[in-house]
C-alpha cells in the first residue's frame, strides 16, 4: 500500500480541517495541559491546538508522509505511531483526533490503547466517519469494482475503513473503562464546486486504496466513471460525509 500524497491532501483538506475546528472546540484546554493529536495528518489543526498559550501537543501520525509534511509546514513535536499500541502511558491529560478512527480497524484495541496514554481523569475528544459515511460513493465503487473491466485487480478487496455506530462505539468505550462516555452521528453532506473539484478530493482521499489496486492506465477512468455518475446527484458532486463524535473521560482513580 502505497502513503498518501501528503502535499496534496494538506491542500485539499479543507473538509477535515473543518469538522476538526468544531471538535477541537469541545477539546478546550487549560494551562499546563499535555495533548495528543491521534491521527495529525499535515499538522494543520495541530498547529492551531498547539497555539493555545501555556499547553504542550504532540501530533502522532502513522504515514511517514504525513509527519513529513507536518514538519514541513508547522512547528510541531511529532511522533510515528500505531493508534493502536500508543507509545506513552498516563501522558496525556487529553487525547484529541479528527478524520483518523476510521481508518484503525480494532476499535477495542484503539480505545483500549487511548485509555492506557491518558492520565487519570483525562478526557477523548474524537471524530470520525461513521454508520452510512460515504455510502453512495464506495456502493458506486464496489459495483465497478465488480464489473468486467475491473474485477481483475479487485478479487481479494478488503473495505480498509470501518465505519461504526453510536452503540457499538459506546460499547467499546465502556468496557475498556471509559466514563461519561457522549457519541453522536451527525450527517455532513459536502459538495463541491464541479467535476474538477470533485475529481481530485475523491483520487486523494476517498479512493488512494482502490487505486493502488488499478494499473496507471486504468486509474483515470475509475474515477471519471464515479465522477460522472455523481454530476446526476441533487445537489451534483456531493459527497455522502457523516460524522461520528466521541467525548469520553478515563475514570479518575
């Protein structure tokens, strides 16, 4: 699996960085704070948390890529890691992430890493896609997938994401010993200027797996293909976003 084209998502990730800013709102942090920034991505929100006078943040990411860029672009302290086996225990007074869970396919291993890195008391602040996320878009994509001119390169696929409900997610929070635990789905429709617009956010973000399965000769037509039939929705180039919040507190002992 190839990393992500940093450059380019830090570009067109608009979408995310604004989901983000709403959740980082619920973060709020204090003076003398230590928080982790779970899944960083280029750093854009991690730059502005950080901002913050008086606390100290360090963006975590597993794509190399990523954490390059990060550094390219902002001041950070940064680290490469697994969400699911976090390098710290009781480090953080508050674990944040925005865009990154559903891309983690062991939630119990997630939540369970996330509750070791916290402090006693310290607090989750996620979000993430969630029940229906993107549904239309990846049906399209599986139905092509299918078809006769790609299913060569699609006979073992796999779904990379999960995208996961309010009850299984409180479930999970709860046994690994989560308290006041909050999650929500929201719908976020998102729509794009035109085709163009449209075309390169899905190649970037949405469909980087699926492609990495297609030969480069084939790559531009998978996407066309999804980008045409998209120019029929109401509104037209509009993607079927939904978030999943997440507020969640380690017991205090």
């Amino acid at each position: 699996m190839s990393d992500w084209d940093a450059a380019r998502y830090h570009r067109l990730s608009d979408p995310q960085l604004a989901w983000a800013r709403t959740v980082a709102a619920r973060l709020q942090p204090s003076r003398g704070e230590r928080i982790l920034d779970l899944g960083c991505g280029t750093g854009r929100l991690t730059a502005e948390i950080a901002a913050t006078p008086g606390i100290l943040v360090v963006g975590l990411d597993a794509s190399t890529a990523m954490l390059v860029e990060a550094g390219r672009a902002h001041r950070l302290r940064l680290v490469r890691g697994d969400g699911t086996a976090l390098p710290f225990s009781g480090s953080f007074d508050a674990v944040f992430s925005a865009a990154t869970f559903h891309w983690i396919f062991d939630h119990d291993r997630l939540f369970a890493s996330v509750y070791q890195a916290l402090k006693s008391g310290g607090r989750l602040v996620a979000q993430c896609g969630g029940g229906p996320n993107l549904q239309r878009l990846y049906d399209r994509a599986r139905r092509l997938q299918e078809s006769t001119r790609y299913d060569t390169w699609f006979a073992s696929w796999r779904d990379p994401w999960r995208f996961e409900g309010v009850s299984d997610t409180e479930a999970r929070l709860a046994r690994a010993g989560f308290t006041a635990i909050d999650v929500s789905l929201a719908p976020a429709p998102t729509t794009f200027s035109g085709a163009d617009t449209f075309s390169e956010f899905i190649e970037c973000v949405c469909l980087r797996h699926q492609l990495d399965r297609l030969p480069l000769s084939e790559r531009k037509s998978f996407v066309a293909d999804l980008t045409g039939l998209a120019a029929a929705d109401d509104p037209p180039h509009t993607l079927d976003y939904w978030r999943l919040n997440i507020w969640a507190r380690r017991q205090a002992s």
